[in-house]
C-alpha cells in the first residue's frame, strides 16, 4: 500500500494503551482526519514531541476505507506557529477558532478553505490578535459559514431581496437567513442593527483579517455583531455535529 503525504493541524490527542498516540487533525484538504501513532510515546521515538498544537505538519500515513483511524508513521514539523500564538491565555483563544472552524465540518466532507482559513489565522495571530475579540470572532464566524456554505445574506434584504438602505434600519434576523431591510416585517428574532454595523458586516465578510484595523466601530456595536453572527450559528448550524443531525 503506498502512503499518503498530508499536512494538517493537529486538533487534539488521546493517549491509546501504553504507548500509542491517537490524533485528530484538520487535514489540508480540508477535512477531518484520525491518525493512530504506535508506540509514539516510546523514550526513543521522538514522535510524540513532533505532535505539536498550533503548527503546521505533515503527515505519512496509510489511508484504508473501511477504517475510521488510520496507521500513521511519520509526522514532521512544517511550520511552528506556537512563538506567535504565545502564552496560555492566547492560546485557549486560538484553540477556541480552531475548534470552531473544525465544527463546521462532517465526516467523510472536505473543504479545503476552511483550512486556509485557519491556517491564515494561526499565521497573522500575533498581528491580529490584537484586534478586540468580539470582532475578530464576527469576521471569523461569518467567513467559515460563508465557506461552509451557511452565509447570513448581508448585501440586499433577506425577505425581499431589495437594496438594503442602512440610513432607514435595517434589521437582522438568523431565522430570516440576514438582514432585512426598512420595509420588510421584522420576524421575531430580528436584532435592530444600525447603519455602522451593516457596513461593519459588509466590511467583515469581504475583507482579510489584516484589514479588520482599518473597522471604526463603537465597542456596544461590535458586541451586538458577535451575539447576532452566534445566533446565527446556533440557528442554522446548531451547537455541535449531534444537534445539528437531530434537527435534520
Ligand atoms: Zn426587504
């Protein structure tokens, strides 16, 4: 059998019997990928300190169908972000992204942007870390749903699809699917966005993450944004794999 070459992002590890090691990754292709490393936690196999969160590596490892964890025999350090992520606190921050991003995806589906994505972010990090939380996390939210194929519809009216004049309110609903504009009924979950944070959203999901400095928007608005884009996610995505399974 001829192995396979992947990069990845480790997304966690579980030690398995004495010695062995069972990873799940964020392959490059954009898909989830569980690696099983025998005897990687052996004195002399120097396999489990190549294991590293936030770094880029690459994997060798034989892929078999009908398995659900494949045998893996090589893992080496490609690219090691750890110096830009930084200390503890930065780093439950980073993991909370890539968690995110690696929730959106199902088994057996790839989707090599959200990959990209977070790999963009584990290598600006240092830079864009930076930026206030709650906005960082809204251009995130809306830029992994919009590759997952989930984007709240932002540039015309969810309802009625016309122009979206954000001098009149507008207002935003997840059950709608986005905004919606001044002559739409508002549906229940309508949260009222103001003419800064429509242009803010406009701004997010079109921009990279380094341009998120160039955003002038009040702290209470930038909060507003946050709490809609996750009731958003928890609307048409739902909180984890099972829910979203059960809702279907
Ligand atoms: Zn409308």
């Amino acid at each position: 059998m001829k192995p396979i070459v992947k990069k990845g992002i480790l997304l966690g590890r579980t030690r398995f019997k004495e010695s062995s090691l069972i990873i799940r990754v964020l392959s490059e292709d954009g898909s989830l990928v569980s690696l099983m490393f025998k005897g990687a936690l052996r004195r002399k196999s120097g396999i489990a300190a190549r294991i590293k969160p936030f770094a880029l590596l690459e994997f060798v490892y034989y892929h078999k169908r009908e398995r659900s964890i494949q045998t893996a025999s090589e893992v080496s350090v490609v690219e090691d972000f750890s110096e830009n992520i930084g200390g503890y606190n930065s780093q439950v921050r980073a993991a909370k992204y890539i968690k995110k991003a690696a929730s959106l995806l199902q088994p057996e589906q790839s989707n090599p942007e959200i990959f990209d994505i977070v790999l963009a972010l584990l290598r600006e990090w240092e830079k864009i870390s930076s930026l206030p939380e709650n906005l960082l996390w809204s251009a995130f939210l809306l830029k992994i749903m919009t590759f997952a194929g989930f984007a709240p519809t932002i540039f015309q009216c969810a309802l009625c699809n016309g122009k979206i004049d954000e001098r009149n309110g507008a207002a935003f609903s997840p059950s709608a699917g986005g905004l919606i504009c001044s002559s739409c009924p508002n549906p229940n979950d309508a949260i009222p966005f103001t003419a800064e944070m429509v242009k803010s959203s406009q701004f997010l999901i079109s921009n990279s993450f380094d341009k998120l400095f160039q955003i002038d928007i009040s702290a209470n608005a930038m909060n507003k944004l946050a709490i809609s884009f996750e009731r958003f996610w928890a609307f048409h995505i739902g909180e984890d794999k099972k829910q979203r399974k059960n809702n279907h």
